[in-house]
C-alpha cells in the first residue's frame, strides 16, 4: 500500500488479550490472574492472520444438510468446511468447553469466560457447539450416571480431542452435546411441547414429535424435552447408537438464518428415536435448568466480546484514517462516538466476567444468589446493547464498514442472536421480576454489591436508593421489566468501575446511564475527557 492511500492496515497480527487492558483487568479483578499467561497464548493465536482467516472462510461456505447417501440411504449428516473443523480443534484444545469443569480451582471459570469472549472477537458459529457442551455437564453429572451412555457422554464432553466422526460415544475421542426443546407451536413456551416419549420394554424411551430448533444438529447427543405420562421430562438423546446403527432423528432442513451461519440449525423429526430419561418425569424443565442457566451466561460474555470485537476494528479504523485534514480519532464529533463505545466494551467486559465469577465451584451462597437475579438482567442488557454498538461501529468507517470484507457486516448479523437464543429480551426480564418477587436472598445479595460502591459517586447512589425501594417494597408490574432489568445492569457496571475502574471511565459512565433521559450514543456530556479514554483503549493495539 502506498504511503499516500490513507487506509488503516489489515486487523491482524495482533494479541487481542494484550490489546485489551479491561479484560485483563477483569480477569485479575475476578480470580483468574493465574490464566494470564495461557490467555496471552490464546489472543496471539486468535488475532493472527491465519485465524481470522479461517473464520472468514467458515462463514463463507456454510455446513450443507446431506439426508441421504448415493444409494437412497438415510444419512441425515450436516458437512462443514475444513475451516469449521480448524476452529473447533482449536477452540477444544483451548478447553472453553470444559476447563472449569476439568480444573476446578478458584477463577476456572473467570479464565474459562475470557477465553470465550476472545473468541467471540472472531468467529461465533462454532461458540454454540462448545457452549452446549460447557452447559451440560452439571446436568450430566447430576443425573447422567443412571442412565445407558450417560458416563461415557460426560467423560468425552470433557476430553479436549476434537473428533467430527459420526460414530457411537463409546469409539470417540471426545463428543458434543447439543441441546433440543423449541417446538414450533411454542417457542419459548416450552411446556407447549406435543413431542410425545413412550416408556419401552428395555426401560429406555420411544420418541415422536418434532424441534423446530435443534442446536447443532452435529452433536453426538442431545438433550431434549418430550412429554411422557408423568409430565414434560427431559432425555438423553445419541446421535449414534451403541450398535453403530443411526438414531431415528430425521433432519428436515437447515435453518436459513440472518447470521451465525457457519453453524448448522436444524429443524428434525423424531420416528421413535430412542432416548434416555434424565431426572425424574414431569421434571424435565428443573432437570435442564442448570444447563439453560449456564448458556445463558454465555449468551452475555459472548455478546461482550461481538461488542468488543467492532470496537476494537472502530478504533483501530480511526487510529489511521485521516479526514479534513487529521486523523479521524482527533475529530471532537467522533471522539465522543469512540469513546461511547468504549464505555459500552468496557461495561460489557465487567458484567460479563463478575457473573462468570458467580458461576464459580467454589463461590459463596451470596455469589450463587446474586446470579440468579443477575444473570437474566446482564443478559438482557449485555445483549440488547450488541446491534446498537454494531451498528456505530460499522458507521465509523463508513462505507468501508458496510462491504464483508471488513468483518463488521458479519458481526452485525451475528449481534442480535444471543439476545434471541436462550430466552428472548421479554422472558429475560420476566425471569428478573420473578426472582425479584420470590428471592428475598438474592435481592439482598444484589444490593449488597451495590452498597460497597457507595460514596463512590453521588449518581450511582441516587440510582442505587431509588432501586432498592423498589425491589424491597414494591417490583413494578410486567410492562416495566425492561425498565427494571436495565436499571439492575447499569447499576452493577457503575458499581464495578467504581469500585475498580480509571476515574474518568466511572465518571463516564455515571455521567451518561444513570439518567433517565434516553440517549443515542456519541452524546457523552461536557466536562468527559473522551481522547483520554480513547487513547487509554489504543495502548498496546498498534
């Protein structure tokens, strides 16, 4: 490029852990200073040209649904790009499906969250699998034990040897587990599912229905909601069976979906597919709850890191294009537009990892209380706030951000997902004023949190007491739950910088969401020194 094209150069050849001071701050912050070294390795690994080309590449030839072999034969096989694979062996190796589940020391779960947001800075499609995997453990170890494949799914979800073949569990280097319990009738109503599961003679169950969503249809098992005489109940489901033979799932079409499309969803039907009660029946949403919790944290630290990830192109875009006559990152305008959106990755980033810190083997009954109030509100927020974050970052290099090339229009369609999957923004808010209503515990666990950043500043403590009555004495009606859950989100992101964070970014912050006034981003106040946090996001990005 010669000197005088005035075009940033590639995003590449960059340590995007390094690069980023609020996730290693974070990390420290939260426990998980002991992974800074293999997280270090990690960005290296996922900022190098090759990577993020094998990303590009994966998006670009999505998975194809392959029902039935030259011969007529059923094969109901989805088969993904080279590039697929590359990413998922690395991102296994990487152990974000199983490191705090393999190393259960203090932080395991913080190191486990930064290395997932990395992640989401570059490809996202291949984070289901691995998320679903990450999330069944608990529910397999609680209740896989006394069932057929049970140990042996458990013991390979944890092994860190990707394996694509389509074999049985047992003959596998290491397995994925996916997840099924959408049903076109009832969406997030999941007690409206008509699957039917029949009790047969080997003690093991018959399944008949359909799911208009199955994640990851690749997996080698899945769990899956059904309704048997006791009630809705959650299986164990194998892709292949102990005896070589298929399973009787049958996969109708791959969803054509907006974004998140190197990844395969799929719409099945079940012709007496055979499967494994998990739990008791009529107990099925309670069995598969823990999993759903555990997803749900993910939807929010992989949010976090889209949010980072077009933040981080922005500014770099800024950093060396030059316009009327100085670089675009000197322009008062967009500074202010910069700097938003570096509270907003950085609000994200500490959300992100506090709730992963609560997810902790070892976290206290206050931490395991914070999150059940916690973890709808951060969801809901965290995600919610990805498109609009996408949508400035890509108007930052204007119609350079709107051709794929750049990654953002990838990223864009990418964004609204996590605030869809696993309990849109409405059941995320609805679960917040649940909790507020029946879990006394963990309301006082939440503002506890907010307490020990009081006298911090005057802002927060206005919005803190203004909270607390309401939580306490009165939880709005349904029509302000979002209202309330933004209220919970912001309120905990000012408590964090706060407590932790540079002055000027907590001022930042406080000055621009605590107020009731809704604002757009790039309408930061007078008196925020916005090149000062810019600059402060550039440091060791070059």
């Amino acid at each position: 490029m010669t000197a005088d094209a005035n075009q940033p150069p590639p995003f590449e050849g960059r340590n995007l852990y390094l690069a980023d001071r609020a996730l290693q701050d974070a990390v420290a912050r939260e426990g998980g200073a002991w992974a800074q070294q293999s997280l270090a390795a990690w960005g290296e690994r996922l900022g190098s040209a090759e990577t993020l080309s094998l990303a590009a590449r994966a998006n670009r030839f999505p998975p194809e649904l392959r029902t039935h072999d030259r011969y007529g034969e059923r094969l109901d096989e989805v088969a993904f790009d080279p590039a697929w694979h590359e990413l998922m062996a690395l991102a296994m190796r990487a152990g974000e499906h199983c490191l705090p589940w393999v190393e259960p020391r203090a932080g395991a779960q913080v190191a486990r969250a930064a290395a997932y947001l990395l992640h989401a800075e570059v490809e996202n499609g291949t984070q289901c699998p691995l998320t679903m995997t990450f999330a069944a453990v608990p529910v397999l170890r609680r209740h896989g034990g006394a069932v057929p494949q049970g140990a042996l799914c458990l013991e390979r979800a944890l092994a860190r040897d990707y394996d694509p073949r389509s074999l049985p569990v047992s003959v596998k280097r290491s397995a994925l587990i996916g997840m099924g319990m959408t049903e076109r009738q009832g969406g997030s109503d999941v007690r409206a599912n008509a699957t039917r599961a029949e009790r047969a003679a080997e003690g093991d169950y018959r399944l008949t229905g359909h799911k208009w969503f199955f994640s990851a249809p690749m997996s080698d098992a899945h769990l899956v909601l059904a309704q048997a005489d006791g009630g809705l109940s959650c299986f164990l489901l194998p892709r292949m069976l102990a005896d070589g033979t298929r399973n009787a799932v049958r996969l109708v079409r791959l969803k054509d979906k907006l974004g998140n499309r190197s990844n395969a969803s799929a719409e099945v039907e079940f012709a007496g597919a055979r499967a494994w009660l998990l739990g008791e029946e009529g107990r099925g949403v309670p069995v598969i709850i823990e999993m759903v919790q555990h997803t749900r944290l993910d939807c929010a630290i992989g949010s976090a890191g889209i949010v980072r990830g077009a933040v981080a192109r922005a500014l770099h875009h800024a950093s060396y294009r030059r316009a009327f006559g100085r670089r675009l990152a000197e322009h008062p305008l967009l500074q202010n537009v910069l700097a938003d959106l570096v509270l907003e990755a950085d609000a994200a980033t500490a959300l992100a990892l506090r709730l992963a810190r609560a997810f902790e083997a070892d976290a206290p009954p206050s931490d395991q209380a914070f999150a059940r109030l916690a973890t709808p509100a951060i969801k809901y927020w965290v995600c919610k706030r990805a498109p609009t974050v996408l949508a400035e970052a890509m108007e930052v290099l204007g119609g350079n951000g709107y051709v794929e090339d750049s990654e953002l229009p990838r990223f864009y369609r990418e964004a609204p997902l996590n605030s869809i999957w696993e309990g849109s923004g409405n059941v995320m808010c609805l679960d917040v004023l649940r909790a507020a209503r029946r879990d006394a515990h963990a309301v006082e666990c939440l503002l506890a949190e907010l307490e020990a950043a009081r006298g911090g500043d005057a802002r927060l403590d206005r919005h803190a007491a203004a909270l607390a009555r309401t939580l306490r004495d009165g939880v709005p009606e349904e029509r302000d739950g979002r209202r309330m859950a933004a209220a919970i989100a912001v309120a905990l992101a000012a408590a964090i910088m706060i407590r932790h964070g540079a002055t000027g970014t907590a001022d930042a912050f406080c000055a621009s969401r605590l107020d009731e006034a809704a604002h757009g981003l790039g309408t930061l106040p007078a008196g925020i020194d916005c090149s000062a946090l810019i600059a402060a996001r550039l440091e060791g990005t070059g």
